[in-house]
C-alpha cells in the first residue's frame, strides 16, 4: 500500500498499527526525531488549508525530514492547464512523499495513479478526507478508551462533509456502532455513503434533524460548518448555515462523558463558550492530527521501498459516464472515465474518482 487515497485503503490491522505508533510518538518523540532525516515531503494544495498544510509540514520536520510545496493552484503549472496527471509525475522527481489537497473529487486518485512515489489524500472536494479520520479515530480511542461500542452523532453539512464520509467508512468496520446523523433534509447523508458503508455493514442508524433531542444518547457528538465554498447557491446557504449552533446551555443535555469533536474551522455552529467544557476535544483532535500524519508517513515511506504501484479497482464500461460537475474527469477530459459496481453487491455503477453513480450516454 504506497498511497492513501481513501481510509478503506488501510486494514482494520493497519489502522490499529498507526494508532499504536502514534500513541509511541506521544510518549517517545525524541525517538521519532530523525526517522525521515533526508526526506522530503511535498504539499500540494489546489485548495486553501493553512491547517492541514501546516499539520503536515510540522509531522515532516518533526520527523527529521523537510518540506517543498506549493499553497495554491495559482502557484503552480495548473494555472497554465497542467494535468494532475503531469504535475504528479514532476513532483515525484523532487519528493519522496506527496500531500494533495484539490477541489475536485477524485484529484489524488489521478496522482497516486501516476506518481512514483506515494500520495497522501489531504481532502477532495466534498468526498474523503482519510488523514482527518485518522486524527478523529486516535481522539476517539484517547478520550473514550475504544472504538467499539459507541453512539456518534454527525450534525450539520453531512452532504458535502468529506471528514464525515470517511469517518463512517471507517466506523463500520468496528462493532456496536450506532450512527445518530443530523442534518436539514437538503443536506443528509449521501445514498453512496448509506448504502456501501452503513447499510451493508448493518449499521444501526437514525436520521433526524433534532440537535437537543439526540444529545442525551451521544457517546461522541461529531460537528461540522456548513460549507459555503460548496454551495452553487448562495441563497440556500444563507438559509443553512446557522441551522446548528452547539451552547453551553444545550450541552447540559449531553452525557457527562460525552466528547464534542470538529474538523475546524468553525464558524458559529460550536459557541465559544463550550471551549471550557471538559468535552470539548477538537483542539485535541489539531494535536492528534499532527501525530497520526507523523504516522502515516513513516508507514508510506517504509512502504515505498518495494515500488509496487497504486491501483485502482474499475473498467472503462462502454456507454456509460460520469456526470459529476465536482469530479477530475469533468475538468480533466483526457481522463478515461472508469467506474466498478458498487461496494454494496449491487448493479449499480460508480465513478472510481468520485464515488457518483454512472450514467448511459445518450
């Protein structure tokens, strides 16, 4: 495994591997301070995120290595129509290690499926988000002791929200889990999200727009914003954008031991004032962030060594294609579309990039 495009990409083992070496780098930093001493790990963000871009450049020189990297698609080869095909294969020759953050979905497929050394899916779009999972999964099991048997709740933007859809693939590989989802109606869960991880996993499950209502039966509450940079309306933004907000007064509500967690930034959905609340964890899970990426690209390097390349499930299907405005293929037409039945054991037909149901061409 030399990439890290989707959190499925790593085994329950492997999962539980990191969280071990990352507890290790907790208590032994000094051990892990020039593991990557040569190294150098390149960030590539075509979407703003100072704080994925500075977690994982401060996980690299934590590890002894270094860091070139790029902040924006206006500040590389992109602006001029390079390909992330292209840009992958450039980069491959300066790093040993790339991390890439892109609007559309299914971007850092398109790289690791083209570099030659490994690629970490910093985000893509509103579709997965594997290395915030794993700081969501180290808080978790530092906070509540375990990752079985728990009752989350996900509240807010659960359409878009990438860190949410990634967390639940991850959770329905644990037991006794009880999802608890909250969210206006124009805003719920995704059918690939319910169908490919919760329903065909047995997930018990609820789907409510009520905040207060749920908070009593929640071992974890998982907030997000409502994301503006993926609305096409801006209207209908405006109307969604406060429907949440999380107060001292409503966390009377919750269980004493309840966590409070958040992939930040927020913006009014947590008042400041839950800050103060012992279980408020989402500054704990920036920490663990920094550390799971530690991680990872301790794995991923060691890893590398045996140059077997990224592969993707999927075939070209004649007749059929993607019509996803936020996937690669819809910006990057020299791509060939490819698609593989979805997870759940059904017929249907997803974009390998993108996750979006396939349709017949004309």
């Amino acid at each position: 495994m030399r990439s890290l495009i989707d959190i499925t990409d790593l085994t329950v083992e492997e999962t539980e591997e990191l969280l071990n070496t990352a507890s290790d780098i907790i208590e032994n930093p000094e051990k892990y301070s020039e593991a990557c001493k040569g190294k150098k790990l390149a960030t590539l963000f075509f979407e703003p995120s100072a704080r994925s871009r500075l977690s994982f450049e401060a996980a690299m020189i934590e590890l002894g290595g270094s860091v070139i990297g790029v902040s924006s698609a206006e500040n590389c080869s992109a602006s001029k129509g390079e390909s992330v095909a292209d840009t992958a294969k450039v980069l491959s020759c300066y790093a040993d290690i790339i991390a890439m953050r892109h609007p559309k979905e299914g971007a850092p497929l398109v790289a690791a499926l083209n570099a030659s050394i490994p690629v970490i899916n910093a985000g893509d779009g509103g579709h997965k988000h594997p290395t915030q999972t794993l700081a969501d999964l180290l808080t978790i099991k530092r906070e509540k002791g375990r990752l079985n048997n728990l009752t989350v709740g996900f509240c807010g933007d659960l359409k878009y929200g990438r860190t949410v859809h990634s967390l639940i693939a991850a959770l329905s590989r644990y037991t006794g889990i009880k999802l608890v989802l909250i969210s206006p109606t124009e805003l719920k869960i995704p059918t690939y999200v319910k169908k490919d991880f919760i329903e065909r996993c047995n997930m018990e499950y609820v789907e409510t727009t009520d905040l207060e209502g749920s908070l009593g039966s929640l071992d974890v509450l998982y907030m997000t914003r409502i994301q503006q940079e993926r609305f096409s309306d801006r209207a209908e933004y405006e109307r969604l954008k406060d429907v949440y907000i999380l107060t001292e007064e409503k966390m009377k509500k919750a269980k004493s031991d309840m966590i409070v967690m958040h992939p930040l930034p927020r913006v009014n959905e947590i008042s400041v004032g839950v800050d103060n609340d012992s279980r408020a964890c989402y500054f704990k899970q920036v920490y663990n962030g920094k550390i799971m990426r530690m991680a990872l690209i301790l794995k991923l390097l060691k890893e590398a060594e045996d140059k077997a390349p990224y592969k993707a499930e999927g075939n070209k299907y004649e007749g059929y294609r993607c019509v996803n405005p936020r996937c690669i293929t819809s910006v990057e037409q020299e791509l060939e579309h490819r698609f593989a039945p979805s997870k759940n054991g059904g017929e249907v037909l997803r974009c390998i990039y993108c996750d979006k149901k396939a349709v017949k061409k004309d």
